[in-house]
DNA sequence: TCAATGATTAGC
DNA sequence: CTAATCATTGAT
C-alpha cells in the first residue's frame, strides 16, 4: 500500500488527498490483531469482504483507518499509520489517530467499501515511488508480538510517525514529498 | 513517564 | 456489575 493515495471527497468537486508512507499489518494468527480472539459486532469489520474499511475508536479519542485483506471469515487487515500530503501539510498526518482526525474518519466509514461513490478510495501511485527505499521493521503501540517485523515505511519521507531505531533522515538529503504525480 | 478519554472485554 | 485493557498522542 506504501506510496498509494488515499482520497476523500469533501464538498461538491473538492478532494482531500495524500500518500501513505507508514502501514502495519495485523493478522488472526498473531495476538496484536483485533479479530485474534474472536468475533464481535465490534470487530467483524475485519472478517468480512477485503477492500472495505474497517475503522475503530482507540483510546477513546482517536480513530484508526485500516484497509481489510486477504479473505473473508479471516482477520487481516493493514493499518493506515502516515500519509504524506502536499504542500504546506507536512507531518499533519503523521501518526494513524492524526490520519483519521485530518481525514474526519470516524465509525459511519467502517465497512464501506473502497470506492470513488462512496466517497472514500484509494488510487495506485506507488510507481511514483521508484528506487525509493522502504524500511521494515517492528510495530508501535501493541504490548503482544512486538518481534515481529510487520511495519513498513518510506526511508526518505519525512511524514512517518516514527522511525526504526538507527534510522535518521541526513538533514541534508532532500525528503521525498508529494507531486503531482500522485494526485487523484 | 503519564494523563486524557471512552469503547470493549474479562471476570465474577 | 466492575476493573483492566487498548493497533494513541502530546507534554514533561
């Protein structure tokens, strides 16, 4: 999904775009995922069709935006955790509870379907990101299976929310940023 | 390190 | 029912 544009309508002919340049991957199999345990009217987003959303409060305060993969009656999904966007907007979306707050994503978004109708998609652009580097490593915020190494992000973006440890962006190397190439 | 904040769940 | 947990963030 890295270099991949998620788009929102807002308003009549008006868009809110950007680059996902930070996701995790959560997965039944393992105990950091939502669906691990069993299903609930809280979590069946995540067993159902992939390609719809499945969004959830967190914390009380924020929401997270997560795409739903693999099958159904299997939990799978990947965390939406940065995007990059154009322009002035730098490290706005710099964390998932901040993507969800700046797109105004909440619970009416869960189970929706990815698409232009339903007002919320994303496009294909990761061609834009030829020979640009993606780090993998371990996953934020989960107190259970914390080796494994299912976090991904864009090395020269200076949107992701946090880096892998002895991982610094040279001031002096020029960030990766959104073009037009990646408009909708 | 810790509080804010509320839905969800484990446990009785 | 109650207490603990939580895929977070921002401030210290």
């Amino acid at each position: 999904m890295i270099g991949c544009t998620l788009v929102k309508k807002i308003g009549g002919n008006k868009v809110l775009w950007g680059v996902i340049v930070e996701t995790e991957a959560y997965s039944q199999k393992e105990p950091a995922c939502h669906g691990h345990k069993k299903r609930t009217p809280s979590n069946q987003t995540l067993f159902g069709e992939p390609g719809r959303f499945y969004i959830y409060l967190t914390y009380g305060i924020y929401h997270c935006v997560n795409i739903v993969t693999d099958k159904s009656e299997w939990a799978s999904g990947v965390l939406l955790r940065a995007l990059s966007m154009p322009d002035e907007e730098e490290r706005i979306c710099s964390g998932p509870g901040l993507l969800a707050r700046k797109f105004k994503l909440d619970r009416t978004y869960d189970n929706r379907p990815i698409s232009k109708k339903n007002g919320l998609w994303v496009i294909n652009k990761s061609s834009s990101l030829k020979n640009q580097k993606i780090v993998k490593t371990t996953r934020i915020g989960i107190s259970q299976a914390k080796d494994l190494q299912w976090r991904w992000y864009l090395q020269s973006s200076r949107s992701v929310s946090k880096r892998a440890k002895g991982d610094q962006l040279p001031s002096t190397k020029k960030s990766w940023s959104p073009s037009i190439e990646n408009s909708p």
